[in-house]
C-alpha cells in the first residue's frame, strides 16, 4: 500500500463526499507594490518572527504516541455536552456505543479544524495577493506556511489516529464563502482569522487544557503557539484600517461580525454527528443549549473574539447589543497579549516536557544495556 492509499480521505469520511474541488469565484485585484523599503516596524518584526519559529510538524511531533480511537482526547465523561440527554442515558452502559459516540465526536470537531485550517490557508494567500503593502504580504506570506501546517497536521491525526472524517459544516462553509467572495481585502480576515480562528483559538485551548492525551495535547498547543501571531497581524493591520474608514464602512464590517458570531454559536454545535448516529436531533439540541457546561463552554469560545473586535475598532453599538445579548460583553476586557503570551509559553513547555522524556527514556535504556553488558559478563567462563 502505498503512502497515499494508506492516508487517503475518501474513504474516511463518514457519509461520501464527492471528491471534486470546491471552486469560488474570486473578486477583487492581485496588487503589486513597488515600494520595498518603508515597513511598519511591527509588523516586519512579526514577519522576522513568523520565520523564525516555523516549524516541521513531521519532527516537532511525536506521532508514535497511541490515541484511543474510542476516547481519543481522554476526556472526563461528565464533560460530554450529551450528558443529561435521553440518548446519553441509553448509551452510557454501553461502553460500544458510547466509544462510537465519543470518536464520532473528536472527529467532527476536528474535521472542521482541518478544513477551517485549509480555509485559513486560501485566506491568507488571498491576502498576500491582495493587502496593498508589501510588509503585510511579506508577514501573510508566513501565515500561508502556518496554515498549510495545521492542515496538515489535524489531518494526519484524523487520518492515522481518528480513522473518520466528517465533511465540512455547512455553516461554516458559507461562511467561508461569504468572506472569500468578497473583493474587499480585509474581508477574508475579518472572516477568517477574526471570526473563525478565534473561535477555533478558543476551543483549541479549551481542548489543550482538558485533553489528557499526549499527542493531541502537543498538537493543540504548537498550532496555537502560531496563532498567537496571527491573531497579532490582525489587530495591528485590520486597527490601522479600519480607523480610516467611513462610519458606514465600518458598520458593514459590524454587521458581518455580528452576523457571524451568531452563526458559529447557533449552527456549530454538532448536529451531523447526532444525525449520522440516529439519535434524536430534538433531545441533543435541547440538552446542549440548556447544559451549563455547553454554556460555560460556548461563552469561553467568545473570550479570544470579543477583545479582539473591540481592539481593532469595530465597537459600535450594535456589537456591544449583540455581545450584551449573549452574555460575552464582560470579554472585552480580558487581556488578549497575556493569553497569547500564555499560549505561547505552553508550547515551549510541551517542548520542554519532550526533552525530558527523551533524556529519560536514554538513561533507561542506558541502564537496560549496562545491565546487559552486566549479565553477560558474569555468565563469560574465567580464564
Ligand atoms: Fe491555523
Ligand atoms: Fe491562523
């Protein structure tokens, strides 16, 4: 079997997927700049970073560590947003099914990293493409590096450890579509790094935080250690911008957020999962909205989105209405660098953790041959 076969999508996807492209018309200019000498220092100091902590995701990770395909992240059961639910009492006796449940579960959520990831991708080239300046092109550039990596990292873990694939959400997708057929430059990452990989962000740490399985936990905390810069590009180039725009420019991007965040909380909650199992749609939906883990969890997926919207100056009444209404406003006073700082941290601390491990496992082994060298050496006949 060959490397393709063996990590072919096809036939992992949970329901078939037409394995044609997915094509959007795209609008708008490919810009060039002749300037190549005026760069805002932060932002060139944010593209010397972006180089300087790329990374292999073949090396970084440790991709001999064993997943459960049936608790692929070793989640505490009571965490599960099904708890309370009429399917969740059947189930829960039935260690089959309830593996079933809970792979089905890992795999759709991060599914729709991968795809959001390959999004981010196509985003961000489209931004190298179309940002007028040329130190915001050299920065997006390395972003495009980035988001080629997550891909490619959630799904070797989907493909190799989760053995499933749902296709994308359709929300999710319009989304995508919405901010990409846009011609304006900063849609693709108002929609994009704002929105999605904020909400994404947020679940990553959730997820980061409560996993207790090695290889996702490394994974969620180096693509996040990425994001930090991503999310620092947006704020620095989409808070010049949008402070030069007209009132009404700025309340279209208002609107579009709005729009949105309503979209990714309502319709993002994994209803093909409960539609491919069989279980009652009506009785998953009602315990999901009503759990008050789902709505501690679904509130902490606004905690990176909200202080970023306020940041970068789209403020206005109507987000705050929106923000107020979903019980996230007091989030804009969170302080983004320190989570980002914090995020990043990690990462080095999982790197850290590697190391040692590693030092170990040598002193072991180390130990083994000596007591080898040892045993052979007593057991050699004396001259
Ligand atoms: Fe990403
Ligand atoms: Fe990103």
């Amino acid at each position: 079997m060959s490397t393709a076969d063996k990590y072919s999508t096809a036939d992992k996807y949970v329901v078939p997927v037409e394995m044609c492209t997915w094509d959007i018309e795209a609008a708008g200019a490919a810009r060039f700049s002749w300037e190549y000498g005026d760069g805002r220092d932060r932002l060139l100091a944010l593209y010397q970073k972006g180089k300087d902590k790329q990374w292999d995701a073949m090396q970084r990770i440790d991709w001999h560590l064993d997943v459960d395909p049936d608790d692929p992240l070793g989640m505490p059961l009571q965490s599960n947003p099904l708890v309370g639910s009429r399917a969740w009492e059947r189930l829960q006796d039935d260690p089959r099914a309830l593996g079933e449940l809970r792979r089905h579960q890992v795999a759709w959520q991060f599914s729709q990293f991968m795809h959001g990831e390959q999004g981010a991708m196509i985003c961000s080239a489209r931004i190298v493409e179309s940002v007028p300046d040329l130190d915001a092109k050299f920065y997006a550039s390395t972003q495009t590096m980035d988001e080629a990596r997550h891909a490619e990292t959630y799904a070797r873990f989907l493909q190799e450890k989760v053995g499933l694939v749902y296709p994308i959400n359709p929300h999710l997708k319009s989304l995508l579509d919405d901010t990409l057929s846009d011609s304006r430059w900063d849609m693709p990452y108002l929609g994009m790094q704002v929105l999605i990989e904020g909400l994404a962000l947020a679940a990553f740490g959730v997820l980061r935080d409560m996993t207790t399985a090695a290889l996702p936990k490394q994974i969620l905390s180096y693509v996040m250690q990425d994001e930090a810069r991503h999310v620092a590009f947006g704020r620095i180039a989409l808070r010049d911008y949008y402070a030069q725009l007209t009132a009404a420019e700025r309340a279209e991007r208002e609107e579009f957020v709005v729009e949105g965040c309503y979209l990714m909380r309502d319709r993002f909650r994994g209803q093909e999962i409960w539609e491919h199992l069989g279980l009652d749609r009506a009785d998953c939906e009602q315990t999901v909205m009503n759990s008050p883990l789902m709505q501690a969890y679904q509130a902490l997926l606004f905690s990176r989105i909200v202080p970023c919207v306020k940041d970068i100056g789209l403020w206005g009444p109507r987000v705050q209405r929106a923000y107020a209404d979903m019980g996230v406003l007091d989030m804009a006073g969170i302080d983004l660098d320190a989570l980002l700082r914090a995020d990043e941290d990690l990462a080095e601390q999982a790197d850290a953790q590697k190391a040692d491990a590693q030092k170990r496992e040598l002193v072991e082994r180390r130990a083994e041959v000596d007591e080898v060298i040892a045993i052979g050496s007593a057991d050699a006949p004396t001259p």
